[in-house]
C-alpha cells in the first residue's frame, strides 16, 4: 500500500502531475518545470530539477530522512610518495537531557604511501598521522623559512604507550620554495621502522592552508553550535545513544575511516 501525500507546486511553469509516496519524490517523464519551490505537509523544499530528472530516469529514489556520506579526499602524487588529505569529523555524545556535547574535536588525516613503480603507490602500506586544531593552527602561522615537528603516541594512556611512535617533520626547502613533509613511524611491536617523506611546493601548501584555515570551525563542532536547529542541521541518520536519538555520524567515525590512535 502506498502512501500519497499532497504535493503543491509553487511558481515555474509545469504540466502533468506528482505524487509523494512516503518520503520520495516520483516525477511522470511528462511532469516538466522550471525551478520550483515544493512545499509537502507544510515545509518548504528546493529540489535539483536535474537531479530528480536523473532519479526519474534510472528509477532511483533517496529516502528524504537517509544520508548521503561524501568522501572528498585530495591527494599530492610525488616520485616516491603520496600524500592524501581527508577530513574527519568532530564527535558528539548525547546528554540525558539530548543536548549534544562536542566528545572529540576533529583532525586532518594525512596519509602516506610509498611509490611502487611510476604513478603507482601501495595504500595497503599507508601510515597516518592526523593533525590536531592546534597542530592545524602552527601549520597556518608556519612561515616559510620556519620549521615544525610533532610527535604523536597512538597508545598514549594505555599499558602499551611507547610501542609504536610517530614523528612529522615539516621543513623548508633549501630554496625556501616548498616544505619537505617527513613521516617517521617506529613501530616496537612489529620491530619495524617506516621513513616516508615528500615535496610540498609553494602553492600545494598553500592548498593545505587554506583547506586547513577553512577546516577549522568545523572540527571544533562550530559549524553545529551556530545552527539554528542545532545539530539536527547535520542530516544524518539516527543512533541511540542514552536513550536520544542522534546523528549518527557525529557520535562516531564512519567505520571504514581508521583513526590515527587505532593503529
């Protein structure tokens, strides 16, 4: 049994009919307008034309309540390493008064791969490091005749802190054109050292800055605090947590995403 619900379509010019059927949005090849604005049970909703033209076409609809996860990687290929950039989010957990408080700020993970042949690089052999807002925030204030160094214990506060180390070296080229980012991970437990290092040129950190000094209020949770429906904002699919429903990507990592401190 389907559900119908009113439909009413507000300026553009249309023909034909449309139904709502329990969350979706379905279109007749006949139904044809330009840049609407819907508004189904009360609330107002802008829609890419094309985008539902394309859902239309292949017979595929997204739930309105189901998110779509976006992976927005960018990486920097050099002749003996590559180096990717991704964003991970900030946490929250759910107070018994379903208020969400900031759990975990979020990084910027950078991994490296050694080169195996030309353009070709082993991600099976990745190491991470995934930089902090205040390591973000001494990359944005580095300038280019300075030199940075962090050093990271993933195990940090467990009974096998020491067993596996890591140290990032950001230094200057000697023409003071580019950095050489240096990744250094000693590994106790598998008795095995990885040295892994790349060139960054003047303008490839200039992409890092920015995309660090735009990254930043939305790994402190800020970007949610600003909102006006708050966390709800996010669109992401529920989770219960203490009893209250919550986004679930802002409780905890996406799965396939390997946090630096679980290596």
């Amino acid at each position: 049994m389907w559900a119908v619900a009113r439909t009413k379509v507000l300026g553009g010019t249309c023909g034909g009919t449309m139904e709502s059927v329990l969350g979706y949005t379905k279109l007749p090849s006949v139904f044809s307008f330009s840049m609407p604005k819907l508004e189904l049970g009360g609330v107002s909703i802008r829609r890419s034309m094309a985008t539902m033209a394309a859902h239309e076409a292949t017979g595929s609809f997204v739930s309105e309540t189901r998110p779509r996860r976006v992976f927005a990687d960018h990486v920097f290929y050099k002749g003996k390493c590559a180096l990717n950039m991704r964003l991970i989010k900030p946490t929250f957990k759910i107070s018994d008064s379903g208020d969400a408080i900031l759990s975990r700020e979020g990084t910027v993970m950078l991994e490296f791969a050694p080169s195996i042949s030309q353009r070709q690089y082993d991600w099976g052999k990745k190491q991470l490091f995934a930089l902090s807002v205040s390591e973000l925030g001494q990359i944005l204030a580095l300038t280019p005749s300075e030199s940075l160094e962090f050093f990271h214990d993933p195990n940090m506060g467990k009974s096998d802190a020491g067993m596996v180390r890591k140290s990032l070296k950001i230094e200057p080229t000697t023409d003071r054109n580019g950095f050489f980012f240096g990744l250094t991970v000693a590994n106790k437990v598998e008795k095995a050292e990885a040295r892994l290092n790349i060139p960054i040129s003047k303008g490839e950190f200039a992409i890092i800055r920015s995309a660090a000094n735009y990254a930043l209020p939305y790994l402190m949770g800020w970007h949610y605090a600003t909102e006006v429906n708050g966390i709800d904002e996010a669109g992401a699919s529920g989770a219960s947590v203490s009893g209250t429903t919550a986004p679930r990507s802002l409780v905890q990592p996406p799965s396939d995403i390997d946090p630096e401190w679980d290596k």
